[in-house]
C-alpha cells in the first residue's frame, strides 16, 4: 500500500475495475509525468448508473454523486497505468453535464469530483477545472468526467 491507496482505505473507497472503453479509445495515457484519461461515465460493474438531463430527470444532488462515480472510474484508469500511489497529485478536471433547458449549475455538479479528489489527495487535489453544460452525453449518461494527474518524480 501507499500514500493514495492507503488513504482510500481510511475513507472505505475501494477503486472500481477500469471501466471498459465505449468506443475506440483507451481509459488513460501518461505523456511525460502526466497521466490524462479519456472522459468518464458514471459506470457501475459495466453499467451505467443513470441516464437524462440534470436539472430534468436527473436532480443535481444526484448528478454530483454521479460525477464521483465518474471521478472513482478516472483514479481507476490512472491506477491502471501508473499506479495511485504514484502521483503526486491532479492538475486538471474536466466535467461534461449534460443539461436540461435553462440548467445552470454545472459546478455544483462537478463538486462531486472536486470534493472526492480532496478527500482523497488533500492539497495535493487541489486543481483547475472546467464545469460544462452538453446538450448530450455518450449513452445518454448525465455527467462525464476526464482528469489530467502528475507523476511524482521518480515514478
């Protein structure tokens, strides 16, 4: 264990199977000593855990638990390729909400991964961020995340 995974542990986190692609892609890459991964959905044991539009079917409180899925689902595809424990923390996330008519809060949604990340790495979570309302989203899922993590030097 580590730094990051032993930390998961002390929150009762357990880092799902690396969700499987949807389409032609791969989870996560590293390109120097950062590890970007492809967009998340909210999946579950490979199935998606909602579908709609966030401030229609789907309620926001709902949509930020689902962007922490989607955010679990990232760590898992980072872990895949470097290992947790590796980082030295996360620079960037994006999220995509796909949004009802006239739905504006897009960076409530995304607390859900912003929160998590804290939780997890503490200040060394700390990161920019996008907060994006879609017309769509791939499956029909209401929230995708994608994140960009440093590697600690070393690794």
């Amino acid at each position: 264990m580590g730094i990051w995974t032993d930390r998961l542990a002390e929150l009762g986190v357990e880092l799902p199977e690396v969700a499987r692609p949807v389409a032609s892609y791969v989870p996560a890459v590293r390109t120097g000593n950062h590890v970007h991964t492809a967009g998340q959905l909210p999946i579950v044991s490979g199935t998606l855990s909602a579908t709609g539009k966030v401030g229609g079917e789907v309620d926001p409180d709902t949509a930020r638990g689902l962007a922490r899925i989607c955010t679990l689902n990232a760590l898992a595809a980072v872990d895949g390729v470097v290992g947790l424990d590796s980082l030295a923390g996360v620079v960037k996330v994006v999220g995509f909400v796909a949004s009802a008519e006239g739905f504006t809060g897009q960076p409530g949604v995304l607390n859900g991964a912003s929160e998590l990340l804290g939780e997890v790495f503490g200040e060394s979570g700390a990161h920019a961020r996008s907060a994006v309302g879609v017309a769509e989203l791939p499956m029909g899922a209401p929230v995708e995340v994608e994140l960009i993590a440093e590697v600690a030097e070393g690794h």
